[in-house]
C-alpha cells in the first residue's frame, strides 16, 4: 500500500498509553437493526465511556506523550468532542487544558468541557474561526496547539479502532465511517488497509458539511463558505492537505449524506438497537438507508462515534418521522 | 467466606466457554450522573451486545456444556431476555430451544425471541405459570430444564460480571445489583465477597415484586401473591431456596424501591447518561435517589442489566417528570 502519515508499529504503540478505559470496545451484530436496512450491521460503539466518544483514544496519546516530556499547557479548537476528551486526559495528568469552540456548539458539549475543569473560550463564529483563535492562544501564550486531525497523535489513537476491527475482520466486507476533520478515516482507513484489506473504507459527511469528501472526489483541496447540518461533529470547511493526502490513499468512497437521513439514522438506532447516538454517529446508517441497492446482502460494520446531545433536540429528532425512503 | 453453591475456579472456567462478545463489558465512571445522585457512579453496561442484557453469559455457558454432551432440545421459562439470550446461543450451536412466557412479556422481547430462531409458547398467567408450564415441556418432552438461577451456569454466567468488576476494584466501594430470580446477585456477589471482600453488595428489587428481599431479611422463603411493577425482568413472586441460601452469604443488604423512583432512574441514564436501559437495570440509581445518605460521597458501581424495552412505554417513561425526593 502506498505511504500515508501513518504507521501501524506506532498505532500499536499508542494503544500501550491510552486508558483501557477507552479500549476493547463493544462490536457484535444488531440484527434487530438488519430487517431495516437490508443488509447485516455490526456496531462499533465508541460512546460508552467518560466522555462519550471516540475522541479520548487520541486525546490519550497527546496528554501521555505531553506528561513525559512536553509543555504542560495546551490549547485545542472543539466543536466539542475533542475538547471534552482533552480536559479528561489533561485532568489526571496534570496539564492545563483550554478549549476554544463556537458559542453555537452543542451547549452538553461545552457543559462537560467545564465540568470537567478546562478553560473554556468561546468564538462569535463557527468552528474555522476556533480553530484560528486557538493557534493564536497557542502562538502569543508559547503552549501546545493540538490540531485535530492534523496532530499526528489524534489520527494514531482513532486507529487503534481500526487495530480493534481488524482483530474480527473479515467478518464484515466494508466499514463507515463519519468523516469530519479526517483522523477517524484515515486512521481507520489506514489500518484497515494495512491489515484487511479485503475491507471497503467507506466514508460519510453530511450534503450540508461537503468540504472533505468534494475534496477527495476532485484530489484537491476543495473549501466551502459555510456549513449547514445537525452533524455538529463534522462541520469542517477547511480540510487539512495533509490529512486529504492519507485520505486518498485509504478511502475507497466518500459519500454525502441528506440531514433527513442522518435524523432517520438516530431514529433507527434508538429504536432497534436501544443507542443514543450523536448526529455524526447515524452517519454510517444513514448511507445505507440512502443506497440500500449498494449495501443489499453485505455485512457492514459502522462506527458509533459520539453520543453527547443537546436532549432537547435529540427528543426532536427521534420523535420526527422516519426517512420515507 | 461461608460456602456458597458456586465457585470461583468454576467461574473463571466458565468464562473460557463464553463468547467474548459478551465479555470485558464497558465499566466507566459517568460523571455527568453525579451531580443528580450525590456520589461517585461507575457504570457497568451489560447493553451492548447481540441480545442487550447480561444473560447471554449464562446461556453461552449452558449451551456450550449442551453443545458437548447433553441433550439437543432445551426449554426455559421466561420474562424474556433469557429467552432471547438462550435462543442466540442455541441457534450458534444447532440447539433446539422452546421459550415459555407471559402472553403479558415485553412484546419487543417476545418478538425478538421469535426472530431468533425459538419457538415461544405464551402462558395466559404471570412468570411463575411460565415456569410451571416450561417443566411440564420438560418432562413430558424429555428435553433439558433451564432454570434461571438454579441452574448453576446461569450463575456462573452472570458471576463472570464479578470478575471482571474485581479486577478493578477498590475503585468503588459499594456494587447495586439488581435482584430478580437471584443469578446476577449470588453470582456477581459471591465474586465480590471472594476477590474483593471489602466491597458492599446490594440487591435492589422493585417494592412491587419484593419476595426475595423480603426472603433475606427474614432468613426464608416468603412467596407473595402478585407482583405489580414496570421491571418486568424482576417479578418473580416465588423465590428459590438454595438460592436465597446463597443470596444470605453473599449480600450485605437487600432494599426495595417504588416504582417512580424506577422510572425517575431510566429517566436520569437517559438524559445524563445517554443510555437506554429497561426498568430492571435503572434498580441501582433508583437505590441511590431512595437513600441520598446512604451513598453520599462513596464510590458506587451499578449494572445496567438490560435495555430490551417497549419502545412506545420507554417513550412515557422518559417524558415522565423527574422523581420528586
């Protein structure tokens, strides 16, 4: 396979300093969702742990590799999932944590970034403007940025996935999985190249968050003036040449998906497999309820990425009717 | 400790006949929970595999010993997540299982059993018919009994929890279990007095189906007339002997709970915790709302047991206003 940033001695060697408490995770078949979808769907599920997503493996290996040898004061942009997992990891290894996110993000997010003891800044704009108001902290106050997605630490720990999935591969014939920033994908991707590769690397943005996967289809770097979608976690506009670069090496799709079907993905997932899951996290199920011809008879596995919600919202959207496709 | 009808050695063998996916569950503290319990809450979820409770670790222990040497036919009794773990263990080994339930079971664990391949049998009467009539199939059959918590793998199953909450402790220092035929608290609890002795082990059962608590506090069997509450997976009315004598080995306390503190409890595990969880497993919070004292600034362990609901009553439940106390 060609290079990509990536390394898999170092993805193993990353598992060695992430908290078992974000390892091993659940994946088992949910038939109860199959009769729905039409094809066999395991679940990956990334959600039950202290800060609800998947994002404490790649916080792990920062915070570790910063407590041996770094600065011990960080700053990262967050549409709020990353920021929680950094102010955990930062907590019990002493480092002094600031997130910076937009005053629209999911306001459990931001809750929990504060309860959880980091400086919290919040920027009048979307999430492009907190990522450039964090690297500004970072430069004028000499701490640690972590960019994600970028940090090569933050693609190494959502690869340990992909060591987990590979594990029970070949099981399952194709993988999804929600593409915001990069990391997930591509550190997913590149595991499931390096040891299945049998496996189709599917990966899923919202129509409303397109900058990433127009990205991939054209091979270059595609940005968009804005962002209209639920899928809080994905909301990029901006995607990173480096990580596009890894992407195009390890995605064999990228798909868009409508906002109605992402809603009809959480739906599905409270109702058949009992999972409160984050608007990114239906991403996967959403692509199958959007082509079901191209999923029909195949065993799918699909990442359960995030689950912290506004519950107001959520009680919307699992009450809203289902996708009539 | 005083002999109880298990054995750790035997519950450590068990665990090699399981299959994994039901094994090395997710146990993470959940601090968004504390604030609204006034304590340290770990969670234990036994949710996220392909029959959503915990009973597929006695059923793999059942069918794989079948599987061996027994007999190719089984029938059981139950509310329905025996049944339907009993089912998908059967079905990976070529057994023939019959279930026998209420005509009133959760109709989503009724349907699921069916899915699964079973054949199920509705008793005009409560779970205690269906044990009735589940013997009389046996008998008459010739085919194996499974008899939930008396039949030692079932608990040899669900004590393979313990183990593997052991293997952490002294991080809490009290474990809620909920108590219902009894597998899941003499099991988890005769690991807990051998391994981590200094750990309080608390059964909780519903105020409305309280024969076995109020068996242990008397030190014999009580049977009651009737049960009457939402935590389906727990009403039993007569409990079994050798089982209540392991239960007064291994429990530090037995408590009863109303059924709003129940509902207030699925309520909290969904809103804080973002988990969907059937009444049985939301026993542990509703201890802790019952009895703030009790539990104020200790370190509490509670098992979410379970997450096969009708989805249009957990609907009503989580609309339902918050427990006033």
């Amino acid at each position: 396979m060609q290079q990509t940033r990536l390394d898999t001695a170092r993805i193993r060697a990353a598992r060695r300093v992430i908290d078992p408490v974000f390892l091993d995770t659940a994946l088992y078949r949910c038939e109860a969702l199959e009769p729905h979808l039409g094809c066999a769907v395991s679940i990956k599920l990334e959600t039950a742990n202290p800060v609800r997503s998947f994002k404490g493996r790649g916080t792990e290996v920062v915070a570790g590799r910063l407590a041996q040898d770094g600065p011990r004061a960080v700053v990262c942009a967050s549409a709020g999932n990353l920021g929680q997992a950094l102010a955990w990891s930062g907590r019990g290894r002493g480092l002094d944590v600031t997130v910076v996110a937009s005053r629209f993000a999911t306001r459990a997010k931001l809750d929990r970034i504060r309860a959880l003891g980091a400086g919290l800044e919040l920027v009048d704009g979307d999430h492009e403007l907190a990522r450039e108001r964090a690297a500004a902290i970072a430069r004028h106050e000499g701490i640690r940025l972590v960019e994600d997605s970028l940090d090569i630490e933050t693609c190494e720990g959502a690869a340990t996935i992909g060591l987990e999935l590979a594990a029970t591969a070949p099981s399952f014939d194709a993988v999804l999985i929600a593409l915001g920033g990069g990391a997930l994908a591509t550190g997913v991707g590149h595991v499931m190249k390096a040891l299945a590769p049998g496996v189709e690397v599917i990966c899923v943005q919202p129509a409303g968050a397109p900058a990433l996967t127009r990205s991939w289809h054209r091979r270059r770097v595609v940005t968009t003036a804005a962002t209209d979608t639920i899928a809080d976690g994905v909301a990029g506009r901006y995607p990173i040449p480096a990580v596009l670069a890894d992407l195009l090496v390890v995605a064999d799709d990228a798909v868009l998906v409508e906002e109605a079907s992402i809603v009809a993905g959480m739906r599905l997932l409270f109702e058949q497999a009992g999972l409160v899951v984050e608007p990114s996290a239906a991403l996967g199920v959403a692509a199958i309820l959007e082509d079901r011809d191209r999923f029909a008879g195949r065993h799918v596995a699909t990442l359960v990425c995030g689950a912290n919600v506004d519950m107001d919202a959520y009680r919307r959207w699992i009450g809203a009717p289902l996708h009539p496709s």
